[in-house]
C-alpha cells in the first residue's frame, strides 16, 4: 500500500458538495491531502478542504489540468467531462471510478442498454432522441394500454429532476426536448438500494438493503431505512444483483444500485450511481465502517472495511422547505437534539431553496420501529426555511 498518510500524496475530488464534505472527514482522519474541483466558490467543501479549485466539471481543459495536479482522481458526482478523463487515463493517471464505467452511467439510456446486454433485470424500456418522438411513437401505435409509464432525461436529471409519470399524451406537453427514455410503469411493494464497494484488487463487500420511502411529489427520498423491512430472501436476492451490476462494470469505487422489489418478489434494477450515495448516509452512525471511509478505502485500494450495522438507522432528508428561498434557517433544531440517538448533518449551503438537500439526520436505535417513531418525530419538529 502506498504513503498516502502524512505524505505528500494528493487525493483530488471532482466536486465539492456535500457528498465530498462527508468524505473529508474520513481523509482527514487518515490526513491525507485533498485537492477539491467545484463550480462554485462557495461549495460546501470550499473552507474545510486542504486545496480548492474553483472551474467547471464539464469542461475538457480545467477538468484535464485539475487531474494533472493529482496522484488519484475520483468523483462525488458523475457529470464530468469524460474526453478529458480519458485522456488522463490514457496518460497514466489513475481515475476511480473508471471513465469508461462513468460514460456509461451518466447516461441513462446506456445505463439501460448496459443491463439489457448482461442480463441484469430491469423494467422494459424503449430510448428517444427527444420527447416529442415519444408522442409520436404512442400515436402511431394508438394502444392506451402504454399508460401510465414513466419519462426520463437521459442525462443530468438528479433528486426527482427529470422525471415524470406520464398517464396521458397531455403529460407529454411541455418536456425538454432531449434524449430521454420511457420504462414500463412497475408497480412495486418497495424501493430498495444496496451499495457494494469494490477495490483495485477486486475485493468486494456489499452494505445491508436498505428501503427508500420518497416525497410523494418532489420525487426525493425522505427516509432510507436500515435494515429493509423485507424477507431475507429477497434481502439476499437485491444483494445477488447489485453484486453482478458491480462485477459486470469491474467498478472500482462505491456503486449504490436502486431497486424494485415487485409484488410478486422479483427484484428489477432501477438505476445506479458510482458513488457514495443518499441510501448509505445512515452508515455514518450506524454502521461500522461508512460509506464515505469504504469509499476511500476502495479507491485508493485500501482493505475494505466492515459494512455490518451496528444498530439500526433511519436517514431523514433536510429540504428546503416550499416557499422559502434565501438565507437558510433551521427551525426545531434545538428540539431534535434533546432526542437520544439523534445525529444532524448540515450540509454548509448558505442559500435555501424549495427541496434543496440541505442536511440530514440520522436516527439510530436498537428497537427498529421505535428508530421509526423517532424519525417520524424528527421530520415533523424540523424545518428549513430561511430569514
């Protein structure tokens, strides 16, 4: 194992947001330098970070010269400029997750032809250059029996954004005109994740399921609960597959793989995302080695740690609430830190907006359904809303 401690190594993260502020804890546990790219200047990770460059991810020079500035490079989202990681790759440099894995992933029409090609269960679907040849398509067929399903942006859509659930053609008025896809409407007993991690050396561990409850319009998860209330058959099934997503990829890194368990048990892969991930920030509490330290571990080819939960954990999202934008406030705060088992995340964003991620706060219990109760409290006594 390389010096990375103390030394003059350089662990360079594109992107600066909270993802990559939870996993400087874990590099400055182990002190190692850390060299962050952001678009903006004031990212969460701007202040606490050793070195901040502040440039676009998606452009070939600053993404190029950034990486030429670091020993390993990773990411803590995947809409980077993937010519100017490959041709990084192709210099030596080595990139975690591979660009080859994250031009695949950050399309999500790929993504999709990726699971089909390796037998990899998922939802049927079909792919469009642009939404107004999804009109055309149902047309020209004339079958009501396509309705509902489910729009998606091929690319850059996140927490609930490009998204839509179209039960008529009048739903189709209106989308962006961008690649996009449409998936058969599953109708499911639950959403699930598991998240595996796997090193250079092709170790590999997987977290417990876990089972995502969403906002019922914004589309965003509002509680990630660990363990899944499911039978552990189907436990054992969810983590079968996200096992074979990661070994098809030859990922090295985390992947977080969202699932469907259907009403008959079968479980369908939704999508993934090649790194750390909303579903796992329970394990920060809760779990013997976090997401964010496994993370590290992984991409720097470290032995992987643990990933056991040493009690139970709820995650509840902080999201702006609706109404409000500007300086953030957070109400009830006092009130959530008198409960035993409580753990706030803040997230360092100044500027609150409707459904902007703003923290999150965990919940950890021996008692599953009291952890439940005590989540149902937190997100009742907790708001964040602004001056």
């Amino acid at each position: 194992m390389k010096d990375y401690f103390s030394s003059n190594f350089r662990l360079g993260v594109l992107g600066g947001g909270q993802l990559g502020r939870m996993l400087l804890t874990e590099t400055q546990k182990y002190d190692i330098y850390t060299v962050i790219l952001d678009g903006s200047a004031d990212a969460p990770c701007a202040q606490i970070c050793n070195e901040f460059h502040q440039g676009s991810l998606m452009d070939y020079d600053t993404v190029y010269n950034f990486g030429k500035s670091v020993d390993v490079l990773t990411i803590e989202i995947e809409h980077v400029n993937i010519e100017a990681l490959k041709q990084l790759d192709e210099e030596g440099l080595k990139i975690f997750p591979q660009p080859s894995i994250l031009e695949i992933i950050q399309h999500k029409g790929r993504q999709k032809d990726f699971f089909a090609s390796h037998l990899i269960p998922t939802a049927p679907y079909h792919r469009f250059e642009k939404s107004s040849d999804v009109k055309t398509w149902i047309e020209s067929k004339g079958d009501s029996r396509d309705f509902p399903f489910v729009w998606k942006s091929a690319q850059f859509g996140y927490d609930g954004t490009g998204v839509k659930i179209v039960r008529s053609l009048a739903d189709l008025e209106g989308l962006p005109e961008v690649p996009c896809l449409v998936e058969e409407m599953i109708p499911f007993k639950n959403e699930l994740a598991v998240i595996v991690a796997r090193n250079e050396s092709g170790e590999t561990r997987t977290y417990p399921v876990v089972e995502m409850e969403f906002h019922p319009t914004a589309n965003q998860v509002e509680f990630v609960i660990c363990p899944a209330r499911i039978d552990s058959s189907v436990a054992a099934r969810a983590r079968e597959i996200a096992l074979q997503v990661a070994d098809c990829f030859g990922i090295v890194g985390l992947l977080a793989v969202e699932m469907f368990q259907t009403q008959d048990d079968q479980i369908l892969v939704n999508e993934v995302a090649p790194r750390t991930h909303n579903s796992g920030h329970y394990s920060i509490e809760a779990s013997y080695t976090s997401q964010f330290e496994q993370h590290l571990r992984s991409v720097l080819n470290m032995p992987l740690g643990r990933t056991d939960s040493k009690v139970a954990g709820i995650m509840v999202n902080l999201v702006g609430a609706e109404g409000y934008s500007g300086p953030v406030v957070y109400e009830g705060m006092e009130d959530i830190l008198h409960i035993e088992g409580v753990t706030p995340h803040i997230y360092g964003k100044k500027e609150t907006r409707p459904f902007r991620k703003m923290g999150h706060v965990t919940i950890v219990n021996e008692n599953m359904e009291e952890a439940h109760r005590i989540a149902e409290r937190v997100k009742k006594a907790i708001r964040v809303v602004s001056k």
